[in-house]
C-alpha cells in the first residue's frame, strides 16, 4: 500500500463581493414611523416602507423594529450595506431611550459593562441620563403613561445589533423601554428628518 502524500493547504484567497456595484450607487436615510416594518411588502394590515421610499432599487442595511422610531439606512451597494450591517464592523448606534423609571448610577454602570442576557454578555456600551430629545414628535399612539411611576430619557451607544438588544438591556436593569428612537448610526444622523422623510446622501464611508 502506497504511503498519501501529505496534501498542502490550500492557499486562502481574499475574498471579494459577488455583487456588481451600481453604477450609481445610492444610500438614503430615512425616518422610519412606529408601526411600520422595515421590508417593501407585507400584508394588507401591515405599514411597509413602500409609500415613503420613491426609489425601487434599494433594500435596508440592518433592521428597525416595528415598534421602534428613528433612522434606517436603505442603499443599492451590496459592499455598503454589508459595511452597516455586519457585526464585525461594530459600527456604534445611538439609540434615545424613553424608559420606566430613573436609573440609577448602578444601573447605568451595568449598561456600560455588559448586560448578561438569555444569549450572552452585550459588549461595553455608553449609556447616560438626558433632557428629552429636542423637536421631538410625538408617537402615534402615544406611550402608556403610569402617574405613579415617573419616566427618564437615555442616550445609549452600542456596537451590536441583536434582536431587542436595547430594550432587553434596559428590562434587564429594572427599566422597560417606553419609547425606542435610533438616532444615529456610525456618522449618519437623523438631523431634523420627521418621521415619513428621507434624504439622499452621498454613498461614502
């Protein structure tokens, strides 16, 4: 029997995009409305992006759930929207948060270490008291309120994008989210957009 000869390893190549890039490439914030999912089409019940977005060649980079507010960034760049979106980049999301109560400065110094969730640790985060959003609009429908139990705004940063993330976090420390507005992600801002609106941007990061 003939001794195999010791096979070489295979020399990893880079690996590229399958995807052609657009010759004219887009990248569109937008404010995305509670209520309305973050897909083109959905069931006749169901708000979808399709009467606020003009353009038919564009698909979100990440998600926003449906009861959550604020900005979503939709292009037709594969490499883009795999920049946004994977995690490996840990491009950091800004994120108000309405919550239940006042957190403390133990609770907040959990959200800034890591919150020990049902699938692991969060990775450190910024998290800090602030004023209410300024010109913020009001959610349709409103949050519930409870008068005995005040309420407190925070502003958290963090470099994940697991489901719920943020409102497990807050649960987590005592605080439920009462209200969810992304306000940023990596170097793009809502900045004055209302909610149905978007604005084109040039496509560089």
């Amino acid at each position: 029997m003939r001794a195999k000869r010791p096979t070489k390893p295979r020399s990893r190549r880079p690996q590229t995009s399958s995807r052609p890039r657009p010759a004219n490439p887009k990248l569109v914030l937008f404010n995305k409305p509670y209520g309305v999912l973050t897909q083109f089409s959905g069931a006749e019940d169901e708000q979808t992006l399709k009467p606020y977005v003009p353009f038919n060649d564009v698909y979100p980079a990440g998600r926003l759930d449906k009861d959550s507010e604020g900005l979503l960034l939709l292009t037709n760049d594969g490499d883009l929207q795999h920049k946004i979106s994977h995690p490996k980049h840990k491009l950091p999301k800004t994120y108000w948060v309405q919550v239940e109560g006042i957190p403390d400065a133990a609770a907040l110094k959990v959200l800034q270490q890591g919150v020990e969730l049902n699938d692991g640790m969060t990775l450190p985060a910024e998290a800090m008291l602030m004023d209410p959003p300024q010109g913020l609009w009001p959610r349709q429908p409103p949050i519930r309120e409870r008068q005995s139990v005040p309420d407190q705004w925070l502003c958290l940063v963090i470099k994940e994008g697991r489901n719920r993330q943020v409102r497990r976090m807050t649960a987590a420390v005592g605080h439920p989210t009462l209200r969810l507005i992304r306000a940023a992600i990596g170097p793009w801002r809502l900045a004055g957009l209302q909610p149905g609106q978007w604005r084109e941007v040039p496509p560089v990061w």
